[in-house]
C-alpha cells in the first residue's frame, strides 16, 4: 500500500523536516509514500476539490492572520468536502485549541518542535489503524463460512434471530446469530461500540455521536442508543477517540 500523505504548514523548515522524518521512518519500514507540500490551507482545500485524496495529513493551525487556519481547514474537509475518512493530524506551538478540534476527530496533536519519535509514533498509529482494517470477519451460513474485511461493515442489525451485515458499498449479508457473542468475539477489540441490543456500529462510520442516536457518514439513517447505553456509550465513543490520538 501506497501512502498519499499531505504536509499543510507556512513554516517551511518545520515542513521539511517532517517530510525528512516520514521519508526515513516509511524508507525503513519498506512503504511506499508520495508527499504532497502545502503552505497554506487555501492551497490544500483548492487541491482536494480537484480531486486529490490523501491517507494521511499533517496539518498546522496557525497560519498569516488574514488566511484559514487549520481549524477551519478540517472543518471544509470533513464538513464541505465530506471526507470523514482522511486521518487528520494538528501541529501546532500550544494545545489551546484542543477542544476546538473534537468535532473534527484528529488522529493525533502533535506539538512543536516536532522529534522524530513523536512522529514515527504518530504514522505507526495509522499503520495500526490500517492494519486493523485488513482483518477479516467470519460467519457461518449453512455449512459454509463466509467471510468480509472488518474496514468494509459499517454496522451490524439483529432481526428475528439473524444478524445483517451492513456494508459500505450497499450490500447486506445475513446469517444466524447473537449479535452480543459476535461483538465480543470479533468486533469490540476493533472499536465497535455496541450502541443497542439489535446494533453494533462501526466507529470509522460515525459521522457524530449524539445522545440518543448514532449518525452515520453513510446514507444509513441514524441508529438509536438505547436509554441504558447512553452514558456508557458516550465513555466507550470518547475513549476509542482518545486512544487514536494516543
């Protein structure tokens, strides 16, 4: 796998020098990446509306005061271009902004001045969470095991004794079970969060997390929280989030 990776920072020094810091962590790793150089955030927004995409972007947040900062870039990314599945990492000289940033679900924040160790923790996270995708999940229908890539379900919906597999192209898969054992044996490790008896969503297809729903970044109609979830929920969402920024 090929990583598009995109570096948005006015400060040039900074930016090469994480471009050095990738190229020499990826080299060793044996991937392959392409690095796309971006001084402001007007200049990387024109670019993704052209039709790039990229894997991975290290983002900076001040930028001239009279330009987007980096705040308002992953807002156009995730909210005006509907990319909700590009991992956005914030660099910046101070952690203010944190807060600011929840609604955008940032892999990571790195602060300045960057050290080769922070970065290659950073990209190995990806690589985890990427990984993670990769594996396969298993089902029985009739004598015969099925199986589909964990990356692909975006929620899972027991129905009279079946378990339908949602998937992310639009097909369903069914087959019988207990929605309960099929989360604990092969989902929760993968950061599903079991938001009612009858669903189990994936969390790379949240699109927001409220209080009485799930919305998806699917055309998939919001999925209900069960009333005695919710706190529950809200802990589990915040934590899997937490962990993928490390």
């Amino acid at each position: 796998m090929a990583l598009n990776i995109a570096i948005c920072d006015d400060e040039t020094k900074i930016g090469a020098a994480l471009e050095d810091i990738i190229l020499d962590m990826l080299g060793k790793l044996n991937i392959k990446c392409e690095i796309d150089m971006y001084f402001t955030g007007e200049a990387l927004c024109a670019k993704m509306e052209n039709g790039a995409q990229y894997h991975l972007i290290f983002l900076d947040i001040e930028f001239e005061k009279n330009a987007m900062n980096g705040v308002d870039v992953g807002r156009r990314i995730r909210e005006g271009h509907g990319n909700h599945m590009v991992s956005i990492v914030y660099i910046s000289w101070e952690m203010k902004y944190s807060m600011a940033l929840f609604d955008i679900r940032p892999l990571n924040f790195l602060i300045k001045p960057l050290d080769y160790a922070k970065v290659e923790h950073v990209v190995k996270t990806y690589l985890n969470i990427v990984g993670l995708w990769s594996r396969d999940f298993t089902y029985k229908v009739g004598h015969g095991i099925h199986t589909v890539q964990i990356k692909d379900i975006v929620y899972l919906q027991s129905e009279n004794r079946k378990i339908i597999i949602h998937l992310a192209d639009g097909r369903k898969e069914a087959f019988y079970g207990i929605l309960k054992d099929v989360y604990e044996t092969q989902l929760q490790q993968y950061d599903f969060l079991l938001i009612h008896a009858s669903y189990a969503v994936n969390y790379d297809y949240i699109g927001a997390a409220k209080y009485s729903e799930m919305v998806l970044i699917t055309h998939s109609p919001p999925l209900p929280i069960s009333k005695p979830r919710r706190a529950d929920i809200r802990q589990a969402y915040c934590a899997i989030m937490e962990k993928r920024r490390v």
